[in-house]
C-alpha cells in the first residue's frame, strides 16, 4: 500500500508539469548563494530533473553539491534563482512546507527515541493519527527490509540498519522529491556496495524523483540516471554516466570522473597531436594549432612485448615505453611506462598466474583513437 500510494502521489504531482509541455519535475533557475561579497558558493546553478529520475551532484569538497542540496531543502536560503517542484515555485518556502524527504550524512537519528518512533516523527509533525501512523511506520519498515525492528533503538543497530531507519523515515512522509545528501560516506566498503544497490532498488521501484550528493565517483556512476559535476560553484558537465565517463566536457571532469593519463601535447592538425616528438590520431575537438592536453584512461591502453610499429595497424595509436614501476592491485596490475620523458600509466586485469610484466621491460602500448581526448591547453 505503501509504494502503490507514493507512486500514486508522484504520478498526480507530475500532471501539471506535463499539461505545460516541461519534461522537469523538478527545475533549478540560476539558483545562486553567496556568502557576504568576496565568496560565491552556488554561482548560477540550471538544473532540469525530470520526474521518477536520480540526479547525482558530484564533485570535490567545497565545489557547492551540498549547498545546492541544503537550499532545496530549505535549510539554506538562497540568494537569487527559483527551486520549483512540478511548477510550484518553493524559492522562499520553510522546509515543513517544501513536502521534501531529506537522509542526512550522519542519519540524524534520535537516540532516545524507538526506531518506529523514529519513523513516525515526520508525520506526527504533519498530524498524522497515531493509528493510520502505526500502519505507515509498519509498511516503510518493510519497504526497507527491517520488519519487526520497531521496537529497537539505534544503538542497538548497525550502521547500514541505521541508514535504512533514515530512508523508511524520510519516505514515510511520501514526499514528492527525495534527497540524500552523501548516506553512504559512514559505511564500509562492502556495506556501501549492498546500500547502492539497495537504495537505487528503492529510488526506482517508487518512482521518486531523488537528489543524490556524493564525492565518490563510483556511486554516482553507478546509481545515478544523470550526474552533475560541479566545480567552485558551477556546473561543469550534466548528462548520463556514459556522457561523463566517456565524453568529458573539460579537463577537470576527465580528471575528477575515473582515473586518466593527462600529457601535454601539441595538435598538429584537426586530426593528430604530438607527444613526446610521436604523432598520434584522434578528434582535437576543433582546436587550433598549439598546445594542448591529452587524456587517456589507464585501462584503455594494450600492452605487448615490444615490436616493429609497422606491423600495428594504421587506424591504432601506439608508442614503445619502458617499464619503470609495477603497482599489483588486485583485481588490476598497474604498470608505469616512460614513452620518452611522459609516464603513461596503464591498468591490466590480473590471471591466477600472476602478472605478465616486470620492471625495466619494453613494451608496446596501442590504444584507439576514439580513446584520446583533447582539451585546450
């Protein structure tokens, strides 16, 4: 009953916004927060969501992600733009009237208080009946996989039981937008793995159009529909995983979204650059003549015993190197290759056998084309 009537609530929430021809349930315009005159946090955020979709705001500490998600919120005002939900501008409304379910960092549970307690506070607040609230509590515990825990108190749970005390609490309200503002940072490694899962699992069996802030690349890639990278208060790409990983908009996104070789280089034309006095093929992205950046992600180099170039076909790049560190891994082995004063670093799976390379060994290292990317020097 209880997703069927969030999934009801998201979808009569969702008509006005549809009558107007916007897709965006929910919609950023130039939302702006600065603090006194020298510091500006959020610097003209656009942002357009649309509904029953996961957005993660992703970035380094300081680059505005949590700001951003505090002034939807309400817990920040802002200091220019408009926060609209379904049309229904919410710029300058108190938090209890924003109909936001928040899951804080560190989960903000109250000690004192049962988990079904817990649970319930929000719609005390809203006047909910203690009997219709009983049943609600009930059916969020379920939602999360805690039946049967509403008597226990968060001391007596563990971190991930805890975060889920936090999700039933948030989604009980039946909010129309859910935000998570970096839930699994307090988690270990292999609990963070089974709360992704969990949490995406829920976010699209309800429906609920959701803002995710994290700084962890993985969790963003992996959850999100869109990611928002954001960088001393600007949005510096938006678009799908894919579109992120694979088509950075800028260096700063190539180098902040998974791990990348960055060399300099110089383009030659619209077509190759040099590095290091070798040419090599891919899209210099209009750039003129002159020099540039070139990125390169580790796992997408190939690695041979050295030969004649001449036997590599024309449509692959490659460079001979020397093999100058070996890093095992574990599920990778890492090599550092000199390809003549620039070190490429490059990432190969590892075999029961153990690892294929040693130092001081030459190698020839090819990669495609598609697989460089130019950014302006």
């Amino acid at each position: 009953m209880q997703i069927q009537q969030l999934r009801q609530n998201a979808q009569a929430a969702a008509v006005p916004a549809a009558a107007t021809g916007d897709p965006a349930f929910l919609k950023l315009k130039g939302v702006t927060k600065r603090y006194g005159v020298d510091y500006m946090a959020v610097d003209d955020l656009d942002i357009d969501l649309p509904k029953g979709k996961l957005l993660g705001l992703l970035g380094p500490s300081g680059c505005g992600k949590t700001t951003t998600l505090r002034m939807i919120a309400g817990l920040l005002d802002i200091t220019k733009g408009n926060i609209l939900i379904d049309g229904d501008d919410i710029s300058h409304r108190p938090p209890h009237r924003r109909d936001i379910g928040l899951v804080f960092q560190n989960y903000a549970l109250f000690p004192h208080m049962t988990v079904a307690e817990n649970i319930a506070f929000g719609l005390d607040m809203r006047g909910v009946s203690r009997s219709q609230a009983k049943g609600r509590v009930e059916e969020a515990l379920e939602m999360v996989r805690l039946p049967g825990y509403g008597n226990r108190k968060p001391k007596e749970m563990s971190g991930g039981q805890q975060q889920r005390v936090a999700l039933a609490r948030a989604l009980v309200i039946r909010p129309r937008i859910l935000l998570l503002d970096e839930p699994l940072s307090n988690l270990d490694a292999k609990l963070r793995d089974d709360m992704r899962i969990e949490i995406r699992e829920i976010q699209q069996r309800l429906q609920i159009t959701t803002v995710f802030v994290t700084h962890d690349q993985v969790e963003a890639l992996t959850m999100c529909d869109l990611v928002g990278v954001m960088h001393r208060g600007k949005l510096a790409q938006l678009g799908s995983p894919e579109d992120i990983y694979e088509r950075p908009a800028n260096l700063f996104v190539a180098e902040f979204v998974g791990r990348t070789n960055v060399m300099d280089c110089e383009i030659e034309a619209a077509d190759r650059v040099s590095i290091c006095g070798a040419t090599f093929l891919c899209d210099t992205k209009g750039l003129v003549q002159g020099k540039a950046k070139a990125a390169i992600r580790p796992h997408r180099v190939n690695l041979t015993p050295s030969r004649d170039r001449s036997l590599v076909s024309i449509a692959t790049n490659s460079t001979h190197g020397k093999v100058v560190r070996v890093t095992y891994v574990g599920d990778v082995v890492q090599y550092d290759i000199d390809i003549g004063g620039s070190i490429l670093s490059t990432e190969v799976h590892t075999r029961s056998a153990g690892h294929s390379f040693q130092t001081g060994e030459k190698l020839l290292c090819e990669w495609m084309p598609q697989d460089m990317q130019v950014f302006g020097g």
